[in-house]
C-alpha cells in the first residue's frame, strides 16, 4: 500500500469514525483500529507491531472527535460534567494501567479482546428491547469505582474511546439511549487525554514519524477528518430515534468485532 493510499484510508477512517462518535457516543476505535491495522500490515508491518500502533493512534486521535462530540450532547442537554468527577478519576486510572500493560501483550491477544468485546456488545445493541435496564439509576459507591475501571482498563487495551462501555453500563442503569450517549461522548475525553500521554512514553518508537507506539503521520491524516466528522454526527443523533442508533452500533461492533477476532488467528 503506497504512502498516497494509506492518506486516503486515514481520512475516509477519520471521517466514517468520526460521523459514529458523534452519532452514537463511541470514541470511533471500532473504525480506525482496524483501518490502521490493515493499512499498516499492507504496508508491510509485522501485525503483532500494528496492532499496537493501531491502538495507540486510535486512542490519540480520539480525543479532539471526543470533544466536539461532548459539545454537541451537552448543548442538546444529554450530558453534563458531573460525569467527570464520578467516573473520570477511575476511567482514567484504568485506562493507564491497560496502556502500561500494552507493551508487554501480544497483538493477537489485543486484537481478540477487542474482537470479543465488539460482539458480546452487539447482541446487546441489536436487541434493545430485550435488555431491560437493571437498575434505575446509574450506579454509585464502590460498584461505580470498580465500573469506571474496568471501562477504562477494555478502553486502553482495545484502543476504544470508553464510549461502547459506558453505553452499556448507563442503558442498564435506566438512562435513555439519547442521554447514555452523551455520557458515552463524555468517557471519549477521560480515556484518550491519559491514554495519549502514556503510549507516547511507555513504549519505544519503531520509526521516524512515531512517538512511542502513536504514529503521528497517520493520526494526521485521522483527526480532522475524524472531529469534524463528529460534529456532523453529533448534530444528526438528535434527530434519530434511540432504537436506530441502537441497531447502528450493532452493525459496525458486528463487522469490526469479526474482523478483529479473525485477525487475532493469523
């Protein structure tokens, strides 16, 4: 793959993640991990070294999709900043210990979780009426320390935004999909903020335009397509009903969670 192919790639990436981090709430890792993986391996990378750079670009480049995203939701009033302080200090803590690990695993053991994950949610997502919430609020004490890890410690090995997580836990909890979404928007910023700063110093660079494990000439050509991609679909989730964006995500988990797990036994 030509250095003129993997620029188109990255910005039909960016733009395609970006539309679903708005639309939906996810970081749009589900897009730009694999996107990355497959350029990268056709650019004759060895797969176990792309997927981690995979990874760690995707969680850099989630960050400015990730705030427009949160704009968007909050000025419709589906988020608000007390979010942060509830879950922030433990998403970010999980998605820092994930990305000190990541070094030391392999890329097929990251590729499958990620795989896993993406289809275990998409069962979920497919059938959104099926899985009624199980509390009615979103949950608080140490259950609510012990979520917020385990989101952001998925988020940081699979190169997700936290937005698929969170999704899930604040749909069970009794939140409108409108409003789980904009919470969702809001983990996109916690995760990718520690996630970038640890993958550019937990890990040595394998060429020139990397810094640590994060590839900054293909998160260049990534990112602004991604965030503007993100305030387009941030806009339009306000006019789509909350069982269609349900179904959405189950489509794009589905495809990307197969493809990931089928990439995990090469």
């Amino acid at each position: 793959m030509t250095v003129y192919h993997l620029i188109l790639l990255g910005l039909a990436a960016g733009a395609c993640a970006g539309v679903l981090a708005g639309l939906i709430g996810i970081g749009g890792g589900i897009v730009v991990v694999p996107a990355i993986y497959y350029g990268l391996v056709a650019s004759g990378v060895s797969p176990d070294q792309a997927v981690h750079v995979a990874v760690a670009t995707s969680l850099a480049a989630i960050m400015p999709a990730a705030c427009v995203s949160f704009l968007g939701h909050w000025r419709a009033g589906n988020t608000d900043i007390v979010f942060f302080r509830d879950w922030g200090p433990g998403i970010a803590a999980g998605v820092i210990t994930a990305q000190l690990a990541a070094p030391h695993l392999r890329g097929n053991v990251m590729s499958g979780c990620f795989g896993i994950l993406c289809l275990v949610f998409a069962i979920r997502f497919a059938f959104p009426q099926r899985f009624q919430p199980i509390v009615e609020q979103p949950p608080g004490g140490w259950f609510r320390h012990f979520a917020a890890l385990g989101i952001g410690a998925s988020s940081g090995l699979a190169g997700l935004g936290g937005g698929i997580l969170t999704n899930v836990v604040m749909s069970l909890s009794g939140l409108p999909m409108h409003k789980s979404i904009g919470r969702a928007a809001a983990a996109g910023i916690v995760v990718s903020v520690p996630a970038t700063l640890v993958a550019a110093v937990a890990s040595r660079a394998q060429h020139g335009t990397e810094i640590g494990s994060i590839d900054l000439a293909v998160l260049a050509c990534i990112a602004p397509a991604q965030t503007l991609g993100a305030w387009i679909g941030a806009s339009l989730a306000q006019r789509v009903a909350g069982e269609h964006l349900s179904r959405l995500l189950a489509v794009a988990l589905l495809i990307t969670g197969s493809t990931m797990l089928k990439a995990s036994f090469a």
